[in-house]
C-alpha cells in the first residue's frame, strides 16, 4: 500500500491544517446528540430528552441543502462565521434554559438545527477543487476516516466534561468548539466558493443523485439497526459499557479500512461502490452467527474495514456525478439520507430487537442495503445496454445525433 499518498497530499501548503480545522469544527456532530440528552434527561425524562434530540436532528436535516445554496450565493466566508455564531448561541441558549419549560428547550434546538453550519458538505465538496481528480480518492479515504474519528472521540469528550463540570458546561463547550473551528475554517485561503453554475442555476437533486442518497440511506439504516442489535446482544435489556467498547471498535475497523482505501488508487464507479456495500453488508450479516460476546466484538472490528471504503467511494461517486459548482448541495442531500436512515434505523431496529432478537435485527440491518446495492447494479447494466441499443432501435443509423 502506497502511504506515501497521504504524505504527497498532506504536504500541499496549508492542507494539514486545513484537514485539522475541518475536524475541529465538525466536532459538535459527534458531541451534541449526547450533550443534549445528558443536559435534558434529568430534569425532564429520556422520551422529552429523545425528542429535543430529534427535533434538533431532523432539522440539521432539512436545512442542510438551503444552508449549502447560501453559502454559495453570498459567500463562505460571509455566512459560516454567521451560522457557526448562532449555533453557539443557541447551545447556550439550552443550557441557560435547560430547567425552564419544555418549549424553550425545543425552541433553542430547532434553533441550533437551522444554524449549524454545513461543514461535512461544505468540505466535501472542497476537495475536488483543491486537487486533481487521481489525488482526490485519498482525501475521501481520509475523510471517511476522519468521520470515524469524529463519532470515537467527540461522545467521550462530551462525557467527560459532563462528568468533570456538568452537562450545561458540555453543551456550551460544543457550541465554542463550533464556533472555533468553523471561523478558523472561513479564514483558510484554500476555502473558496464554489464556481457560479454555468447557464444559471440547475436542480441538483437528479434521479441519479436521489439514488446514491438512497443507497446512504439504507446502509444508515443497516447501521442504526446494529448499533441496537449490539447493545442487546452484549448487555441485554440494560446497556452496559461493553456495548460501547464493541461499538467503538467496529469504528476503529472502519479507520484502518478507510486508511487502506486512501493508499491505494482507487476510481469511483457505481459496480465499485455497490459491491463495497455489499461488502459492508456480509460483514453485518456474518455477526448473527457470533457465538458470543468475544466473537461479535471480532467480526465487529473485522466488518468495520469495508465501511470507510464504501463510503469514500460514495463520496466519489456523488463529486463526479455533479457539475464542480454544485458539490456541496450535493453532499448536503446526502447527509439528509443519511440523518433520515439514522432515524428509521432506530425505529425499526428497536422494534426487530423486541420481537425477533439480535442475531434476525442484523440480517435485517444487513438486507436492505444489500438489496438496493444490487438493484442498483441491475439497473445501471439494463440503462446501459438500452442506451448501446438506441441507435438501432431509432431506424438502424450509427450516425451520433448532433451535440445539444
């Protein structure tokens, strides 16, 4: 495996930086969730604390595209610190009311959904600008990676201040974390806007891109339906910390899967990342035959490395299949798949665990993206050939219809 890779892109000028602030200000992605569950559930109970929590999601969700076209209308650097501004006052603002009335505190969380900045989208879409299309794949690879770290560490982080100082302190402290890292972000040369859209503006969600949505979707479902099904499995009715330990390391494969994937050359094609899902899928399905505790922990970490790469290829995947001026829209309709199969993942991975078990939610987790990966190779195998086939069927002429 070529590392040297890493160490050619890395030494860009002012790249190292620029990956290292990108992680800082997307910190808050792996820290709020549980911030605000810790900050809320004590005085007002799990079911009022999971639904500030889902309102604040399901609105990051919904505002993720808008957010993304404003900042290619007025400017990055103008509406980041904006945005990152009221997200931090809107953490604050959870904190300072998280004894008030239950509507303040659903107030203050569709407030911070409405202002996070899009920074997973936003840099997502950065790189194809920054680099030429061989180096690209690398950053994916390091991007899913960097992804991983995000969700290790910024819940960990998030509790041991909790713990130290108290939840109200934890919540306030990922708000400044955002705030930081994204102004820092905006003050990089390298982050520029995109390039004005040639003709005037074109709807970006394709058929073709609502599919690759699709299919994130269904592989967060698969995701979400394994994270219950591990807790039950390892720690039954009650989850314990071994839960947790199994889970981290199924993220700690998917880094190492991720940095293999950067080192070596990789093109972004649909077989590509349908049989990359397909792989992250046999790795789920192969954990309803753990035979226990230990077991489940090594197939999690050894089925966690087809993760980051199917993912990086996803990733682009979704960069090549739209115009260079709409990257960042893209990836945030991405992100809107992946937040809606987090959600019906839960769902649908606690009803499965209550009424078949552990070992049937992970082949249900791993059915569903399964099926699509492979519908979607059926399906791009019968465009291709009626597209190889519409020469003869319009009257027999090999004649190219002339360029529109």
């Amino acid at each position: 495996m070529a590392f040297s890779r890493y160490r050619e892109v890395l030494r860009a000028p002012g790249i190292l930086r620029l990956v290292v602030l990108t992680l800082i200000a997307r910190a808050p992605n792996g820290m709020s969730s549980l911030g605000i569950l810790l900050l809320v559930s004590p005085r007002h109970g799990y079911g009022h604390a999971g639904l500030v929590v889902g309102t604040y999601v399901a609105v990051v969700g919904l505002c993720a595209p808008l957010s993304t076209r404003l900042c290619g209308r007025l400017g990055l650097r103008r509406v980041l610190p904006a945005m990152a501004a009221g997200y931090c006052a809107a953490m604050v603002g959870l904190a300072v009311v998280s004894d008030g009335p239950f509507a303040g505190l659903l107030a203050c969380a569709v407030a911070a959904g409405v202002a996070q900045p899009p920074i997973v989208a936003l840099v997502r879409g950065l790189w194809p600008r920054l680099f030429p299309p061989e180096q690209v794949p690398v950053l994916y690879g390091l991007e899913a990676t960097a992804q991983e770290l995000v969700f290790v560490f910024g819940p960990a982080l998030v509790a041991l201040i909790a713990a130290v100082a108290g939840a109200r302190v934890a919540v306030v402290t990922t708000g400044v974390i955002a705030l930081v890292g994204t102004a820092g972000l905006a003050a990089s040369p390298l982050v520029t806007n995109p390039p004005a859209s040639p003709g005037g503006r074109r709807r970006v969600l394709t058929r073709r891109l609502a599919v690759l949505v699709a299919l994130g979707l269904t592989c967060t479902v698969g995701f979400n339906m394994v994270d219950i099904g591990v807790i039950a499995f390892m720690s039954g009715r009650h989850a314990g910390a071994a839960s947790g330990v199994a889970l981290s390391l199924w993220a700690v494969g998917s880094m190492v899967g991720g940095l293999f994937f950067g080192a070596a050359r990789r093109t972004a094609d649909s077989r590509g990342v349908a049989l990359s899902v397909v792989a992250v899928a046999i790795g789920i399905a192969l954990l309803a035959a753990a035979p226990g505790r230990v077991g489940l922990v090594v197939i999690l970490f050894a089925g966690g490395a087809a993760i980051a790469p199917a993912f990086a290829r996803l990733y682009g995947l979704v960069a090549a299949d739209v115009p260079e001026s709409a990257t960042a829209e893209a990836f945030a309709w991405l992100g809107v798949g992946f937040l809606a199969g987090a959600s019906l993942g839960a769902a649908v991975g606690g009803f499965t665990v209550e009424v078949f078990g552990p070992r049937a939610t992970f082949l249900f987790a791993a059915a569903l993206p399964a099926a699509f990966a492979v519908a979607m190779v059926v399906a791009d195998h019968f465009r291709l050939r009626r597209d190889a086939a519409g020469p003869a069927v319009s009257g027999g002429s090999c004649q190219p219809s002339p360029a529109r």
